[in-house]
C-alpha cells in the first residue's frame, strides 16, 4: 500500500556502542526518505563515534573500530543529515525509545538545532508490539512473509521497517483494536498523525520520559521524589533542582527542554 503523505516521511536505523542515550555514540544510520509523491531516497552513513566501539557491539552489528577509523564524525555530517530530515516526519523501530533521542542527543552535541517538536514519529515496533507483540525479523516474516537474512544491519533494517509499515497499513486496515481501557477503536489508518499517536506509548515531553504531560496536559516530572509534581512548581520551591539536573548525567534533550520551561515560566 502506498503511504499518503503530507510531508515526507524519513525512515531511519542506527548502528551505535551501546545503548545509553547518554553516552553512546552512532557508528551507522541508514535513511530512506519517502516523499510526498511516492519518489525514494536513500542515504548510508558510517560514523566515527570518536570511542572504542565495544566488541559486544561489534558482535551484533559487525562494524568494528577499524570499519570506521577514516569515517566522519557525527558533528562533520550533521548539517548534511539535518537537510536530508529537513520537514519530514520520522519512522523506525523501536525509534521513539532509541533511535530518535540518541539521534536528538548527537545533533545537540554538534550544535546543529533540529526542531522534533514539529515532526510526527511512527514507532512500527510500537504498532506491531501491540498487535502482535513480536521482533523485527518476526515482523518481517509475519508481515512480509519474507527472510530478514541481514538483521543488524543498518539499510537492511530500515528497508525491513518500511517493508513492514506498508504491510501493517494492509493487514490492519478496519481491524478493531482494543485500549487497556477497553476503549474500541479502528487506529490503523494511511494517516501520519494517526500512526504517529498509534505508536506512542507515553505523552513525553522530552525523549525519554523524564517529563511527561498529566492527565490535564501540564508538565510534570515522571521520576524520582518530584515525580507527578508540576515541573514549574518544582522549579519555584526547589530552585536547586534545575541546577541538579543540569549538572547530572541526563540526556542533552531534556536538559534543553527543561530550560525551555524554566524560560517559560520566566516570562509569564
């Protein structure tokens, strides 16, 4: 099934050292632009993550530090990829929980500013998991009745995800689907936005639900001793706890979103 489109949507798959958002570097992305009228594009990027690449890492994926000795660093192609994702919407697997904040995490190090606040994101292993519950390969053999022969790696991957979608868009069209509050609905639709809430498991603020929206769409912590506590009432009582966050190990992106507010807050 052909995708209908507002905007183009970019597929995308990472190879990286770990899986710390943090402190884990991309070695590889792979990225298939589907456009508007259907026309494709792709793009395949060994990256220097400038860290030795563990070799429980190398084991999966198959790139080793000798594989990405002479490859650019993240920070030399930023500005390329950056135009390349210029105006799409974002879809992978298991990307909101990875791909995309660990992707976030390595454009805000090169200092490129890529707004993903304006962009719609298709998690396909958020919509398979909750209609079948199984792995990428699984998916592809479910769904594409077809072999994934070269899992872990990056285009292989990402050709897969999308084969997938389109194959999901078929299967399920019409198909009921039932909420954990028993609330019935028919979410699988050739819709972006549609598939983009679909696919979300959580109402994040930031990446990786550090700050989620409340029931009433107001911004609260989602850990530690503040967590449900508005984010703008921690910040007037505990003036310490912006400083804290912004010294500790946390992701780039919720720092960032976290200034944001505390801007906000400031102006009003």
């Amino acid at each position: 099934m052909k995708l209908h489109l507002k905007n183009a949507l970019v597929f995308l798959d990472l190879e990286t050292t770990g899986i710390n958002i943090v402190t884990d570097r991309i070695v590889e992305i792979a990225l298939i632009k589907v456009n508007v009228d259907g026309t494709e594009e792709e793009k395949l990027l060994r990256i220097n993550p400038e860290q030795p690449i563990p070799i429980e890492a190398s084991l999966i994926h198959g790139i080793y530090d000798e594989d990405v000795k002479d490859a650019p660093t993240f920070k030399e192609v930023a500005k390329t990829l950056a135009k390349f994702m210029e105006g799409c919407d974002l879809a992978g697997f298991n990307s909101n929980r990875f791909d995309i904040p660990l992707l976030a995490e390595e454009f805000l190090r090169a200092e490129v500013d890529v707004d993903f606040k304006k962009r719609k994101f298709i998690d396909v292993q958020a919509i398979f998991h909750k209609m079948e519950k199984r792995t990428l390969a699984a998916a592809y053999k479910f769904y594409c009745n077809q072999e994934l022969t070269d899992a872990h790696s990056a285009m292989a991957d990402t050709k897969a995800t999308y084969e997938v979608l389109k194959s999901q868009l078929d299967k399920y069209k019409d198909v009921e689907y039932e909420d954990a509050k028993g609330k019935k609905s028919t979410p699988i639709a050739n819709d972006v936005e549609k598939l983009s809430e679909f696919s979300s498991y959580d109402r994040n603020v930031d990446f990786v639900g550090r700050i989620v929206y409340d029931e009433n769409g107001v911004e609260v912590f989602n850990f530690g001793k503040n967590k449900g506590v508005p984010v703008e009432q921690v910040l007037q009582e505990q003036p310490g706890y912006f400083g804290w966050i912004l010294n500790s190990e946390f992701p780039l992106y919720t720092k960032k979103v976290l200034t944001q507010l505390k801007l906000r807050m400031m102006n009003k």
